[in-house]
C-alpha cells in the first residue's frame, strides 16, 4: 500500500527518546514534514508488534537502541492537498529510555540532535510534538521519582 495517497490509513510509531536530562529530535529527510525537527518513527510493517517496530525504527533512523517504557500518546494526522487526503497516519508516541549505541542519522534523518527542554524552542517542532514531548517528559521524571504511581500512561510488558 502506498503511504501517499492511501486507500488506508498507515499505522505508525513514533518515539521521545530521554537520555539524561536530554531527548531526541530528527530534522526529517522525507516527506510529509519534510526539513521539520520532530519525533523520529515510521510505519508498523505487517506482522510486527508496535513495541517492535518502535525499537526498529529508532534503530534505523538514529542508530541507537532504546527501550520502551508505555504509550504517551494516539493520535492521527492527515494532510490534504487539492487531489484529496495526501497522507494519512494513526500514530502511536512512545516513551523511551536510552540504552546504547552513538545516534547519527539514516537516510530517513537529515540531522538529529539531543535537547534539552530549554533548547526545544528553537528546533520550532510542530504543536503537537511540543505537546507529546511535555507530557512524556513528565511522565519520565514520574516514573523515576515514583516507578509505582498510578500515571495517565500505558505500560508496555
């Protein structure tokens, strides 16, 4: 199925990767959000849990290996032009802790960098990146602080 100009929506993942005080942003090689500092993720291929593909893609697109704490987040984006609905995505945010690996970008990434918080500002992420980044941030100093809490947040077993 082609992801422009789907008969389907694409199920996708999408990853804030924490190591430290900092997280991870890609500046996108491809479209949609072509040269746009956000999340980086892809699409689920058929077969593969969404906890897979999220340690795939963030392999494939930044090198590193990560490990999957919960779901911060699902939402859906949809770009239309003048032939009709040009993409269309159902996204699964994940909430990540660094493990290993030097992050450099793939042909997907045409650059990555580690943020902090106060520096997030002027990478210009979409809002809804913005919104996904606050939250799981929080979530992370929570689930560091207070591992048993009950949060607003899916776990992943």
């Amino acid at each position: 199925m082609s992801r422009e100009y789907p008969e389907f929506p694409v199920i996708s993942v999408g990853g804030l990767v924490v190591k430290g005080d900092r997280f991870l942003l890609v500046k996108r090689g491809k479209e949609p959000l072509k040269d746009v500092w956000t999340l980086p993720g892809g699409a689920v291929e058929v077969g593969e849990s969404l906890k897979e593909a999220i340690v795939r893609e963030i392999f494939e697109e930044c090198g590193i290996e990560v490990r999957p704490l919960g779901i911060i987040e699902v939402f859906e984006q949809i770009f239309r032009d003048t032939k009709g609905i040009r993409f269309h995505y159902v996204i699964v945010d994940f909430l990540l802790e660094y493990v290993s690996g030097e992050a450099l970008p793939s042909s997907d990434t045409a650059d990555l960098a580690w943020v902090t918080p106060d520096e997030m500002e002027k990478f210009s992420p979409p809002k809804k990146a913005v919104e996904v980044i606050s939250r799981g941030l929080e979530v992370f100093r929570k689930l560091k602080t207070h591992p048993d809490t009950l949060l607003p947040f899916i776990k992943v077993e």
